[in-house]
C-alpha cells in the first residue's frame, strides 16, 4: 500500500543547534554501531480530523562505511502530503560544516516501481557522497498532511547496528481531539501538558547502545522502542471514517470499497458458464482462481485516495490488470457472482512479519497488502490474487501465519491467516549415484518440495530463465568441482502445493583415493552448518519456520572394496528437533537414510549453548566419512 513506502521513506526529525564532534559520543554508543543518532525530534501538530503539520529535524553521525546509508535524505509527497522546507547539512569529525543542500541539488522523482502505471506520489532525494569517517548529516524537513489515516510513528532506534544519543516525539493536538497511543519498549509514561486549548504529548529517550545482531534473535521491531499514535475519528480524501475498534476501520475499508463491486455482464455471463454446473465451492473457487490468473496480470495505480481505495470490478474487466486491492476486489465480486461468500483481506506482508499486528491497538498501520478469502467454520480458502502461477488455496510466506483484517459484510474482523507446520513443509530426496575409479561421481537426484519449502523450486521454475537455474544449481552445493544438467520439474497445485525436482549432477574428486583406500561422505546433498558460539548470546531464540527432511542416499562404489570403517547410526531427539542417520553397505553399494525434523519456537538465550552443541554433533555427522580398502 502506497503507506508503506511513505513509512520507508521517513527518515526522523527536528533538533536544536548543537556541537556535532565525534569525539563527544560516548564509547558505549559506537560499540556495534555503524551509525549513530545524534539529536533528532518530530513535532506532530494535529489541526483537526483532517489536517496536520509535521515538522521533522535529525542528525546522524556515520561510523563507517556500512552506515552511508543513513546520509541519504528521502521522503514522499503527493496530493494527500506536502513536501517542503527541505534542508540538510554535512559536517566533519570535528563537527565543522562542510557542505550544506542546494535547492538544485534535491532530485525530484516518481516514487514508484517498473509495476506502477499509474501514481501521484513523487519522492524528494538527496545523498551526501562522503569516505572521510566519522561524518555527520542533519536533514530537516516539513509536511501537510492533507486528510488524516495514518499519523507518523516514533521509532527512535533505526536498526540494528544503529545507536541513539538523543530523541523526541513531540504531538500536539486541541483539547477536543482523541488522540490514541501505543507505547512498546518505553520506560515510562509520555509527559502531558496543556496550555492554550492544546494538548502536548512528549515521549524522549538518550542513551541506547547498538543492538549487535544475533543469529535467530527476535524480530529487531521486538527489541527496539517504538511508539503509535493514531486517530480515533479521522477524515481523508473525502471519507471519514472511526478507528477506536477494528470493526469501526473495517467499515472504513468497506465505505471505500462500496460501488467497486460491479461486474461487466459479460464478465457476469463468463462466471456463470464456468460455474454453474459445479456442485462445491471448492470447485468453484478452483475454477475462478485459475480464470484471474489466466485474465489479469499484476499492475499497481496509486491516485490520491487509491493507495487504500480498489479500483472498480469494471476497470479490472475490461483492462485486465490491477493492483492488490483491485485484483482482490475482482475476484471477490468473481466468487459472489458464483454465489460464494469471499471477503476483501488487509495484511502486513513478507518475510519476519508476523507479529506487527497489535491487536489492542487498532491502527492502519500493520497493513501493506491485499488478500481475499473465502470464510468457511473449518477450512477457509485464501487466494493470493497478485500471482499467476500460485496454487489455489495457498498463501505462501509472504502473508502467512500472522493476523490480518477480514473485512465482512459488516465491518473488520482479527483473524489468522494460514499456518503452515511441520506436516506441510516437507522435502523428500532421493539419490541413486555411481563413483567411477578415479573418483568421479554422478548422482541422479530426484526431489519432492512441499509447503513453504517448495516456494524456491517454484519461483525458479517460473520466475527465472535457463541461465539463471544453471547459475543458481551450480552454485548452491557444497560439493567438490560439479555440474548439474538435466534440470526439471513437476508441479501439483493444492492448498498445501509441491513441486518434484528432477537433476543430474556430475562432480569429479568426490571421493578421495589414496593407494587402496577409497575415502567417501556418504551423505551427497544435505549438510547443516555450525552455530557460531564466538560470543555470549543476549536474547532469545527463535525458530521461525518448522520443516521435515528426509533423505535417502544410494551409494555404488566401484567393485573390489571392502568397509574397513564406517560412522555410527546417529539418532538426536531433544526439544530442539529431531535427528536420525543410519547406514547401510550391501556389496558395493551404500545406503544413507537421513532425517531432519525442526519445530518453530522460541528458547530462552541459556539455551544457545545446548542448541550449539546439537548443531555441532549434526554438522559433523552429516559429514562422516567412510572408509573402503581395496582387496588384493
């Protein structure tokens, strides 16, 4: 949604005159950092329902390379968001200003991407291009908000690897004016004053040291302060709506899509030949699914009120293309012409966001992405309306597992979108191979993907060209010097969709031959790394995904050797997953069995040492060797 690249492209806000030296940052801030956050406050004004002045000051030192990031000014404006006042200045490690913006020097340009038709939206941009470190930029800028839905929030912390020396959150409404807020990781209260028929909200923190990234830690959203301000009544683009409960913004979201529901009759008379002799509405939601993906393709329109408003079900007919909402709101008015029950979803989308819903605050601001569903008390069907190869019926990582808005006949609703667990994320292998005399091996490897496991085999097989899977194959195996040909597939839809990967791969040296002794790792494909255990663990683990794996290896050595040592059968089960291997040797031919089974959850950071040390006895079993001596 067209609020997402507006919250990207906020960058925080207005400070006093103050020394920028390097020097004056405390030790502590530059541990872990590649940047730090000098002095930084907003000043949110709220005139009314729908109007409101948001001026914006910050400065950032940046450490080193990494943070040059944080010397880029960026923001949006459009119709609804007035830009203006933009300043920014850079300074040296002794805090002397070294270079200051011109108004020339500001690119104005479509904030958009290559699937963007149509949009109001433009983005101011400016970059400070500096390798001297330590250097510090302070930006400062100024907003209409003309209509208010979204607010600004307060995320003092970038990052990680990102410090804070100084921040403030300033909002300023009349007396009158309900202003809601939600506090995550703030000490204490905001402070409030009134004065003049205003109230004043401030929220200010100092001092936070880097968070140093860990290997699965918490979401960094979940570690870092953040505070939410939003409306209770609201207006914008000539809609007004209530946000107190979830209901009340779902009835928003339907006064926005009321009248965009409308079919072309010939659109109507095509639903009604493809379903009216189908007797479930499986079928039917089969056989509609598969005619948007076959009809319309994905392109984004964000005009004014329609970075949130659908376009109407007639513009999706007759040109055959529309963003999220639009298609979503299409194959909704598709379903209910068939006499289906579906509904209009809004979901914060992509990978590690499954937890930025609050479901005691309701607010806009979880939401990026539109769904549509189809309600059901015991198997509710989910329909991903943007792509054209997706299976019926299957959501996928991007909008999985997480809470979302179902928007019903009557207002919202906070429902859960699919979880895909163990059961459903499984990968199956299956390898026969052949080593030659000198070494060489050539396996014929045949894979099963099911779940959120088969999402990389699908998008290669529908997303990239020839090239781009032979440089990924071969590129991907920790194997000695290797080819892979052969490359194909088979996909079968479903809710919970597979793909069977077929591949033949050739790698010289594989096994090692010393005098008579053949040295061979019997498991060919599937090898897990170590954890690192460098450092002392802080924060809790967490396991984001289940999955099962399961492999089997059949092995043909050359004729003439016998087993002179061979790995142990291995069998880990602890509350962390499971682990099984087991081998075979029969004539000339070795048989490995390997299963991996891995649970989502969530350990406390005394853990790590125990997980490390299951992760050190699987690295080095999956990297047994045996060892054959050839008879006289």
């Amino acid at each position: 949604m067209k609020y997402l690249l507006l919250c990207i492209l906020l960058i925080p806000t207005l400070v006093h005159s103050q020394d920028y030296k390097a020097s004056l940052i405390a030790d502590s801030l530059k541990t872990n950092a590649n940047a730090v956050m000098r002095s930084e406050e907003w000043h949110v004004s709220i005139k009314g329902i729908d109007k409101a002045v948001v001026k914006h000051k910050w400065a950032i030192t940046i450490l080193n390379e990494n943070g040059d990031n944080f010397a880029t000014y960026a923001n949006e404006y459009s119709k609804l968001f007035s830009l203006y006042d933009i300043s920014g200045k850079l300074f040296d490690a002794d805090g002397k200003q070294i270079q200051k913006i011109k108004k020339k020097d500001i690119s104005d340009v479509s904030a958009t991407d290559e699937s963007t038709l149509l949009s109001d939206s433009r983005a101011k941009y400016f970059s400070f291009h500096c390798k001297n470190y330590p250097y510090t930029v302070e930006f400062e800028d100024e907003q209409d908000y003309n209509g208010i839905y979204f607010l600004p929030r307060w995320q003092p912390v970038e990052s990680d690897l990102f410090s804070l020396q100084q921040s403030k959150f300033i909002v300023e409404t009349p007396t009158d004016y309900n202003l809601r807020y939600k506090q995550i990781n703030y000490p204490s209260k905001p402070i409030i004053t009134t004065d003049n028929n205003m109230i004043t909200y401030t929220w200010e923190l100092t001092n936070v040291p880097a968070i140093e990234d860990e290997i699965w830690q918490p979401p960094v959203d979940e570690l870092i302060t953040k505070v939410f301000v939003a409306p209770t009544k609201f207006s914008i683009g000539g809609y007004t709506g209530d946000m107190s409960t979830w209901d009340g913004l779902g009835k928003f979201q339907l006064s926005l899509n009321k009248g965009r529901t409308e079919l072309p009759e010939n659109i109507k008379q095509e639903v009604h030949k493809l379903t009216d002799k189908l007797t479930t509405k499986q079928e039917k939601v089969n056989v509609l699914y598969n005619y948007l993906q076959q009809n319309t393709r994905y392109i984004s329109i964000q005009l004014g009120i329609g970075g949130w408003q659908p376009l109407e079900a007639t513009f999706v007919g007759e040109k055959k293309f529309g963003d999220c909402k639009a298609l979503s709101n299409f194959m909704v008015s598709l379903l209910k012409e068939a006499g289906v029950n579906a509904c209009f979803v809004v979901v914060k989308s992509g990978e590690g966001n499954h937890y930025d819903l609050k479901e005691d605050f309701p607010a806009p601001y979880y939401f990026n992405h539109v769904i549509a569903c189809v309600p059901d008390k015991k198997d509710t069907i989910w329909l991903e309306c943007t792509s054209q190869t997706m299976s019926c019926g299957y959501t996928g990582s991007f909008t999985d597992n997480r809470k979302v808005l179902m928007i019903t006949d009557s207002g919202g609703v906070v429902v859960n979108s699919p979880h895909y667990t163990v059961d459903n994320n499984q990968r199956t292998t299956k390898v026969t191979a052949n080593i030659s005399e000198e070494g060489t091996l050539v396996a014929d490897v045949n894979t099963r993907y099911a779940g959120l496991l088969q999402e990389l085999p699908h998008g290669l097989c529908h997303g990239a060209t020839q090239n781009e899977r032979d440089k990924y194959y071969n590129h991907t195996y920790n194997l000695p010097t290797y080819k892979v040909e052969n490359i194909s597939y088979k996909e079968t839809k479903g809710n919970i969709p597979s793909m069977d990967e077929h591949l033949t791969i050739t790698s010289s040296g594989y096994a090692s031959i010393t005098g008579k002794r053949l040295f061979v790792e019997p498991n060919l494909l599937s090898k897990i790394d170590k954890l690192p255990t460098d450092k002392s663990r802080k924060f809790d683990i967490i396991i984001a995904e289940s999955h099962t794996t399961i492999d089997t290896f059949m092995l043909v050595i050359p004729k003439g050797y016998q087993l002179e040592s061979a790995p142990k059968n291995l069998l880990l089960n602890n509350k962390f997953g499971y682990y099984a291997v087991t081998y075979t040797t029969k004539d000339n031919t070795i048989t490995t069995i390997r299963k991996h089974i891995e649970n989502e959850n969530r350990f406390p950071a005394t853990d790590y040492s125990s997980l490390a040390r299951f992760y050190e006895e699987m690295y080095k079993a999956d990297r047994a060797k045996m060892v054959f001596v050839k008879g006289e």
